[in-house]
C-alpha cells in the first residue's frame, strides 16, 4: 500500500494532478487514449477520502464493463488499503441491479427476482410476439427482469420517489463515471436521478472514442456536459504514457478529419528514437493476411529466448514478448475463423471472446459432476460447484460431445475461467450468478492467459497491449457498409472513430493489414485499402514483404 495522504499525488503529472485535486462541482476531464484516466480517477478518490475527508462510502465509481471496475477496485485498494472496499464501484447495470435489490418491493419485484437469461427471454418473445408491453409482463409473471429493465426500473422508480433520489444522493455524494462518451439516454437519466446539477459529479472520457451510436450511445451528453451541470469544471489531459511516437503520430493523424475535440492533441512521453514504425501489409488474400500474422507473431516471440526487442521500454515493461502481450482487432467478427484456424494450426494458443457467455461453455453445467478432475479443492471447490450446480439448473445448458459425455478439458477450463470471479464473489452466489449475467462481451477473456487475444475493435476499448495487429483495413470494412451502399457522415466519423481506438491500443508495435480479396456477404471480392489509411503520412509507415506479383499492380492502382 503506498502512504496515505503525503506524496499521494507524486505519480501523476502536471495535469493529472489538476484533475485529481480539483475541488468539488462538477468535473469533465476530456482526456485522450493512454492519457492516465484510470490512474487519475482512482488517485482523484484517493486524494478526496485522504486529504478532503471525504469517505469511501460516499464514492460511487461507474464503469462500463466488470473488467474495468476490477480494475480501478484492485487500483484503489493499493492506494487507499482496507477502506477502497467501502468505495463502490460497478458497471451501469450492477448499480440497477443493485438499486433494485435495495428497492424490490418497490419497483413491484420480488425479494428473489433474477435476471432472464437468453433462455427466458426467447421463450417470453415467443409467447408475446411484437407487443412489448405484454413481453414485460410476462417476465414479471416470472420473477425476471430483462438486461435492459436493469436501469430503465431504477430510473422509474427514481423518477417518482423523489424521497428516495434524496437518499441516493445523500449516500453518494461523489459519483465518477469512466467512459463518459458512451452514455446512452436511460444511462444518462440514472446519473442526473442520483447526481445534482451541481453535484460533484466527475465526468472522464474521450468524444473521439465515441464508438456506440448504434446502440444508442450518444456523444452529445459528453459534449454538453457544461450545459448540463453548473459550473462545470474542464481539464483536458493530452500526454500519451501508452504508444511509441511513431503510433501515437499514426493515430492522431487519423482521426484529425473527424476529431470531436477541439485542438486535438496529444503528446507523446514515450520519445524512443528506435522505435519502430508502423508495420503495414498488403495481403493478396485472407489466407496470406493469416500467414502474415503467424509469421510475425512466430518472429516476435519464438525470438524471446535469444533477443530482447524494444531495448528502449519505459516503465520496466517486460523487453520480451510472450502471446499474452499480442492482440489481433478487427472490425467484425466474421473475420476471426480463418485466423484463428491459421494460429491454430500453428500451434499458436488463442483466446477469443465467443458470444456465449461463461455460463455457456461446454463444460460450466458440468463442473458438480466432474470437479475433482481439476485439482481444486476446499472452499473455492465448493464454490464453484455451488455455481456449477445452480448454473446447471438455471440455465440447463449441457454440452456433450458425440458420445454424450462431457470433456474433462472443457470442465477444466471452465473451472479455471469461474475460479477467479467465484474466489472474488465470496459466498454471495447471487452476486457470482448476476456477475455472469450482466458481463459485458470483454469480461469472458481471462487477462493472464498465455494467448493471443483476439477481438472485436469494440470490445477492445480501454484495453491495451504491447503488440497490436489491425486486420482488414479495407474500404467495406472500414468504414464498415453493405456493398452498394455508401455510409452517411456520421456513420463514417464513427467508423474512424472505431479505427483510432483500434490504433491505440497498441503500445510498442502496430501492425494493419488488408487484403486485395476477401469474401463478403457471400461473395469474393476486391478491396481497397481503407481510406482511413490515406490520411497517415506514408513516412509513418514500414511495409511488409508484399507478394513481388502484386506489387506493379498495386503502383497502377495508386496511380490511378
Ligand atoms: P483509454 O482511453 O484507452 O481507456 P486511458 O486514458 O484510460 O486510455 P490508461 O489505461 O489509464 O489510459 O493509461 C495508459 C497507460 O499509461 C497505462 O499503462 C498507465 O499505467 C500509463 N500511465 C498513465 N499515467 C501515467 C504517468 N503519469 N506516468 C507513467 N505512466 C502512466
Ligand atoms: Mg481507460
């Protein structure tokens, strides 16, 4: 734990320290990717409970995935010891959740209500057809409450108890929310409910990682966060601690023609001479991009034994490379199959977010039966086949392979994906099962394994990694659109929005790729490189051995 209260600012810089310190009110810092936001938020806690005497119990920090608040939970209790437990901390839909709970009765739910899992909701869908009204009560009827009832409830129920709004905000007195860009309309209501006007309400983010329009995100709350609350205090942070100054350049570039943020800036404080630029390929085809991908990610860590790259790292980053530090983003997630059978047939271990959840994975319904394969044992064990067991129940979700058994690898690797959230859970299964069912796509990658993380760029938010591979940056996918069609501005501005925090998110090498064909909507075609890429300056760029065929007709093409 470091000294509470004397030098608790020492690691911050100038404008972090600003940020942490400022008094009361509310509180927009508009800061760029790499920029310290989390190390800013958790020191501004830190700062407010040691020296302005505020208490941790009066903190609400809001962020919008489990991992995220893990993390500033994990952050806090370094600087703050014992006491950051009392801070809390959630995603948006753990603090409804919670409000609920706090509220049941209130809000007409029962005491023991849970959450509809896929299962329950298809099955109310299919009962209720288009009427919304009717597939509301039906989940009712059964003690459920849909994902998205987890706010608009709480927001209802604030909406006309004004008593109890009163006590909300006098139990937080302190609300902080990371992210603040991607707020939608319910989100936004919920803080206006729990924070006053001039409320000390501290707002962080980036308008130019605005990235969830289509789901109803909405800029604009950032934008106008001075209208909104009075007094609103602004401090921008713009020195970048994460990308080399080739990346960092390649970055800013890039998003130049559609910043939201007025003077774009961002210095780098990583100033290595040798750094390398950024690695730019162009593929033939989806196969030789995939080819590509295994013979660097072969060249950067099969060399780990014998040299060490990056001489120049700061911070006592690792000089050498493991799987782990390597991510490979794309825009959809068709494009994952042929590289994750290209890395796997080169014995490369991957890890990607799938679209069923933990508790979908073969092997989680069978962790009761099949535990003691594990070598888990004690009080976690009994934990975890709790979870097994009700999950088994609740979700009834077995998967078998084609003799009808279930694999002891699979059971393992569930075990070993529950462990830590059940270990974190306590002997709060409620808590563990409504963890599971509110994580966001993100939450289901383990940090530590030794693998190649693959992801979507949306899921890759916030994240960050010493090697970063962007693939398909190709007119069609980047900006992403139905052939034949041409996106509208603002679908474009957020497509380019979408490839800065892919560029980003990359610390010491960045890698972009397209292909010259690629299958889409069912048939093969050619492609441009992504017109995102025509603003970079050519200089910022080194290019991978291009196929000697295609190289002419890649100079004609141009010349046209
Ligand atoms: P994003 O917009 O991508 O979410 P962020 O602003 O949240 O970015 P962080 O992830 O908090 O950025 O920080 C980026 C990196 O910079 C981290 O590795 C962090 O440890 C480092 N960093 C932040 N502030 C400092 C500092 N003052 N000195 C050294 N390193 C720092
Ligand atoms: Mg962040």
């Amino acid at each position: 734990m470091e000294e509470v209260g004397t030098g608790l600012l020492d690691r911050l810089d100038a404008m972090q320290r600003v940020a942490a310190s400022a008094p009361g009110g509310p509180l927009l810092i508009v800061a760029g990717p790499g920029t310290g936001k989390t190390r800013t938020l958790t020191h501004r806690i830190a700062y407010l409970c040691a020296e302005l005497n505020v208490f941790p119990e009066q903190c609400l920090a809001i962020t919008f995935t489990r991992r995220a608040a893990e993390e500033l939970r994990h952050r806090l209790d370094g600087l703050l010891g014992p006491v950051a437990e009392d801070v809390t901390v959630g995603t948006f839909h753990s603090l409804g959740l919670a409000i609920l709970r706090e509220n049941a009765a209130a809000a007409g739910l029962p005491a023991d209500f849970r959450i509809a899992d896929d299962a329950d909701r298809t099955a109310a869908r299919a009962e209720a057809g288009d009427d919304d009204a009717r597939y509301a009560a039906l989940l009712r009827k059964r003690d459920l409450v849909d994902l998205d009832e987890l706010l608009t409830l709480p927001v209802a129920l604030l909406r006309g108890d004004k008593k109890l709004v009163r006590e909300y905000r006098d139990r937080w007195k302190w609300i902080f929310v990371d992210e603040y860009q991607d707020v939608d309309a319910v989100q936004y209501e919920l803080l206006r409910l729990l924070s006053p006007a001039d409320g000390n309400l501290c707002a962080i983010g980036d308008p130019d990682q605005a990235i969830y329009s289509f789901r109803g995100a909405d800029v604009g709350y950032f934008l106008r966060f001075s209208q909104d609350f009075t007094d609103a205090r602004l401090v921008r942070l713009n020195r970048n601690y994460r990308s080399s100054a080739p990346i960092l350049a390649a970055a800013v570039q890039a998003i130049a023609p559609s910043s939201l943020v007025r003077g774009r800036r961002l210095d780098p404080a990583r100033l290595d001479p040798e750094a390398p630029l950024v690695g730019r390929y162009a593929a033939a085809s989806v196969a030789d991009e995939a080819d590509f991908l295994v013979r660097t990610i072969d060249d950067l860590v099969g060399g780990l034994s014998h040299r060490s790259l990056d001489s120049g790292r700061i911070d006592g980053r690792a000089t050498t490379l493991s799987f782990s530090d390597i991510a490979v983003l794309y825009r959809t997630d068709s494009q994952a199959a042929p590289i994750v059978d290209a890395l796997a047939r080169a014995n490369i271990p991957v890890q990607k977010r799938s679209h069923d959840r933990l508790r979908d994975r073969p092997g989680v319904t069978a962790i009761a039966r099949e535990l003691r394969h594990t070598g888990l044992d004690g009080p976690l064990a009994a934990r975890v086949r709790l979870a097994g067991q009700v999950l088994a129940e609740r979700f009834a979700v077995p998967t078998l392979d084609g003799s009808g058994s279930v694999r002891p690898d699979d059971v393992r690797s569930a075990v070993d994906l529950l462990a830590p959230l059940a270990r974190r859970c306590g002997d709060d299964l409620e808590l563990f099962l409504s963890q599971l069912a509110t994580g966001a796509e993100v939450d289901a990658l383990d940090p530590r394994a030794e693998a190649v993380t693959l992801l979507t760029l949306h899921a890759a938010k916030g994240l960050e990694f010493p090697v970063v591979f962007l693939v398909g940056a190709e007119d069609g996918l980047l900006p992403l659109r139905w052939p034949g069609t041409a996106p509208d501005d603002d679908a474009v501005a957020e497509e380019r929005r979408l490839f800065f925090v892919g560029l980003t998110r990359a610390q010491d090498r960045l890698y972009v790729s397209h292909a010259a064909r690629r299958v889409r909507h069912g048939a093969e075609r050619e492609c441009r490189p992504s017109p995102f890429l025509d603003v970079i300056d050519p200089g910022l760029f080194e290019r991978f051995g291009e196929p000697e065929a295609r190289r002419p007709k890649d100079r004609q093409l141009r010349l046209i």
